[in-house]
C-alpha cells in the first residue's frame, strides 16, 4: 500500500486529536499535532509578556518547537523542554488561539508541517491541513460535534486533571473558539470541498473509529 496523507480539520475539543492519533497507530503512520505547535508558541509568548504581534513576530526566528516520544505518547517540545503538560491549559489555548491569527505564526508553522509530510504516511490533525497545509492530501476529514457536547467533553477533562470548571463558562469558550478560528483573516477553519465531514456527536468512540478505519481502507 503506497502511504497517503491523512488531514483531520474541525472544531476545537471534538477529538480530533484522538482520532488522529489512533488512525496513526492503525496505519503505522506519524502523527502530528498541530494544535500543540500553536500552543507552544502561545505558552512562548505567555513566558515571555509578548502580547503585541510585531515583538511576537520578531521572537518567531528564538522559536522551536518540536516533538518527543516519552512514556509511549508523542509530547511537545518549546526549545527543547517538554511543555507538554504546561500547554493543556485553558490560557495556553486561548492565547494559541490568538497567536495563530498572525499571519507569519501561521507561515512559520505551516512550513514545517510541509516539511515532515514530505515523505506521506503522516496523520496530520489541525484547522487547516486539508485546505493549507496539505491541499492534495488523499484522505481529508472534517470532524464536527456540536458545542454542548464539545463542552461536556472538555469540562471532562478538566476534571480528570483536577480542575474545577464551570460548564457555562467552558461552553462560552467553545462557542468563543469556533468563533475565531472561523471568522479570522488567516487561513479561517473552514471544510476542504473534498473532505468528508464526520459529525461523532451521538457515535461511540468505537462506531468512530470504524467509520474513519473504513475510509482509511479504501486507500488499500
Ligand atoms: O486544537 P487545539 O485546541 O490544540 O488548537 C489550539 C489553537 O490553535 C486553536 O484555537 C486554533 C489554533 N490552530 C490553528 O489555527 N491551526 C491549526 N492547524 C491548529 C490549531
């Protein structure tokens, strides 16, 4: 079976990343997660008091961001300390989600992404991959849910890791989120016309999974 690229697009908190990282071991294939590489630059900019675009712009070039294996799971690396546990955060993502409106955060990010799909076999999860990143990808899914269940899913993990959310204000956030990752100026979050959209609101993980393995196979 010759390798594909496989781009995952859709809304913040409905399990992109799961998936994209399950459909990776399936198929034997990297993963990568691009939201993490924008909250990396988000917790860069949070550390440094960066709030204004051109000091984040001139910063870009101090900027690296990477990934690790440790204990069985891919981490983010911000200049080579693993952030990963630092940039699961509501603020860290609020502020990914503002530094990826500049236009040269978003350039900047996009050509590595380029760069570790050059050789495909890659399962690639973000807002723009099948429409920016990798336009010609073979496979292309744009994930939906709605936003309470989105909320729920995110107030859930929260909790799992100790916090203490209020579903309002999270619900808010969702709703906040898929605003500005839809109406922005640069590369909006927006379904490829050749992407085939999986709404998993009422599906179990596992009746998801079977769906995507499905489209997956008929790359065989
Ligand atoms: O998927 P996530 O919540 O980890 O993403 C964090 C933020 O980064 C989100 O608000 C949108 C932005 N993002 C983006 O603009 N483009 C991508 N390819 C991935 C994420």
């Amino acid at each position: 079976m010759n390798k594909i690229i496989v781009a995952i697009d859709g809304y913040s908190s409905c399990g992109k990343s799961t998936i994209a990282k399950e459909l990776a071991k399936y198929a034997g294939y990297i993963y990568v997660d691009t939201g993490a590489m924008y909250r990396a630059i988000g917790l860069y900019t949070l550390r440094n008091g960066l709030t204004d675009e051109a000091s984040i712009i001139q910063a870009l070039p101090q900027i690296q961001v990477g990934f690790i294996q440790a204990g069985g799971a891919q981490h983010v690396t911000l200049n080579g300390e693993d952030v990963e546990s630092q940039i699961r955060t509501l603020e860290v993502g609020n502020r990914a989600s503002q530094v990826s409106q500049i236009k040269e955060v978003r350039a900047f990010l996009v050509a590595q992404q380029q760069a570790m799909g050059k050789d495909k076999g890659i399962v690639m999860d973000g807002r723009d991959i099948g429409t920016v990143v990798f336009p010609k990808a073979e496979l292309k899914l744009f994930l939906t849910a709605s936003p309470e269940v989105r909320a729920q899913r995110r107030f859930d993990e929260l909790v799992e890791k100790g916090e203490k959310p209020d579903y309002n204000a999270v619900l808010a956030d969702v709703n906040d989120r898929d605003y500005r990752d839809t109406h922005r100026a640069e590369s909006p979050l927006r379904q490829a016309e050749d992407a085939i959209v999986v709404d998993n609101s009422h599906m179990t993980r596992e009746e998801q999974m079977q769906v995507i393995y499905d489209y997956f196979n008929r790359f065989k």
